[in-house]
C-alpha cells in the first residue's frame, strides 16, 4: 500500500518537497507575477464554458480563482486546497455565487467519478510526494472528453519540466492537447479520454 501522510506531518515552508506555506501566500499575489503568468488569457485556456464545473486544485490564495469563476457563471468553481488558510485568502478573489471551498488533499478527492468539466492546477503538482496519484484522483474526478489545464513557473523548486509532465499525465490516461509558453512560464492542456 502506497505511504499516505497525514496533513498534520507534512512540512510547510520553502524548497523542493515542501508545502508553499499559507503565511506566505502574499508572496503568490505580488502584481509582477501577471507579467510572466497573465491571469486572464491563461485561464481562457481551460476553454471552459459558461455552465461548466471547474476545481481549482491548490488554488493557494485565489490568483488565477476569480477569472477562473469568470469563465463559468452559469456553472460552479470549487476551489480545493490542502490548507483552509489558504482557501480563506482565495475567497476574497472569488467570491460569486456558484463558487465553493472545500480543504483536503489531491490524493484523495472529495468529489465523485466525472464531477467536473475542467481541472485546473498551477504550482502544485510538484508538493505533492505521489503526484502520479494525484492525476489518477483527476482523472477519476473530471467526465469523459473533460479537460486539464497544467500551469508551472519557473523559479518554483518544485516544477515539473513539459517532458516529465507529459509523460505522468499521459501514463494515467490523458491524450496531451496543447502546450503554450517556453521561457518563464508554460502551460499543458490534456483531454481524459474515455
Ligand atoms: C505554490 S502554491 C500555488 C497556489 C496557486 N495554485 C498559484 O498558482 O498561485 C501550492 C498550493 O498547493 C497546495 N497543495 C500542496 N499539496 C497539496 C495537496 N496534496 N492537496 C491539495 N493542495 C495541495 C498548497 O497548500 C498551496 O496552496
């Protein structure tokens, strides 16, 4: 059986294998990171439509949540993250309606088989010790036909290279789409296929 830690033995702080820590999460809101990672166009790339679910998972304190919720009015965003500080930072960036906060952890999904449209991660998949778990929790959690959006940076020691993701989220059953972006930032779209 694989080793599953509990929340309460994880490590926060800075550096490869940690948790980014909620008493940092300013760091994540700083405005010049909209020169590298441009919140809008990114989150146009899920190609997410007015009535679709999306899960933001790890959405930390809310920087791309609120044009996320933006893409989906007739829908519901579920913002998902592993510390409920977190997600009391995120709500002030999207706070609409159909936009739900739930605190847990990637490897064990809270939600039911094809429950979303779309899922998007950005900077998260590199803390979580299984992430190959993690994409099989996703996979498990978005219908057929549903899509992922990846999103890493540079200067994150937990970034994953384009190769290496590709070659995870494919093994689990995604078929990759796209993939934009080649200095600071990148992101990858995969379609779960059936
Ligand atoms: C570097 S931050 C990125 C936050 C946000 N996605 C962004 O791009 O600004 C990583 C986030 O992932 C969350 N996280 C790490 N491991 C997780 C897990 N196993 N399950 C859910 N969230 C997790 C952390 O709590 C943190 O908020």
């Amino acid at each position: 059986m694989p080793y599953r830690w509990r929340v309460s033995e994880r490590q926060y702080g800075y550096g490869r294998g940690k948790v980014y820590p909620a008493s940092a999460a300013r760091g994540l809101l700083n405005p010049a990171r909209r020169l590298v990672q441009p919140r809008s166009s990114i989150a146009r790339r899920t190609g997410a439509r007015p009535a679709d679910s999306l899960l933001e998972l790890g959405c930390g304190p809310g920087y791309f949540s609120g044009h996320l919720g933006r893409l989906v009015p007739d829908g519901r965003l579920i913002l998902f993250d592993l510390q409920p500080e977190m997600l009391l930072h995120a709500r002030r960036h999207a706070g609409g309606a159909g936009t739900g906060l739930v605190a847990g952890d990637a490897l064990d999904l809270p939600f039911a088989r094809g429950a979303f449209d779309v899922v998007f991660i950005s900077a998260v998949l590199g803390e979580i010790p299984d992430p190959v778990g993690a994409l099989r929790e996703i996979h498990r959690v978005l219908r057929s036909g549903g899509r992922l959006l990846v999103v890493e940076v540079r200067g994150d020691p937990d970034r994953i290279a384009p190769a290496a993701l590709s070659s995870m989220v494919t093994d689990v059953g995604f078929a990759a789409e796209s993939r934009r972006g080649r200095g600071w930032s990148y992101t990858a779209t995969f379609v779960r296929e059936s």
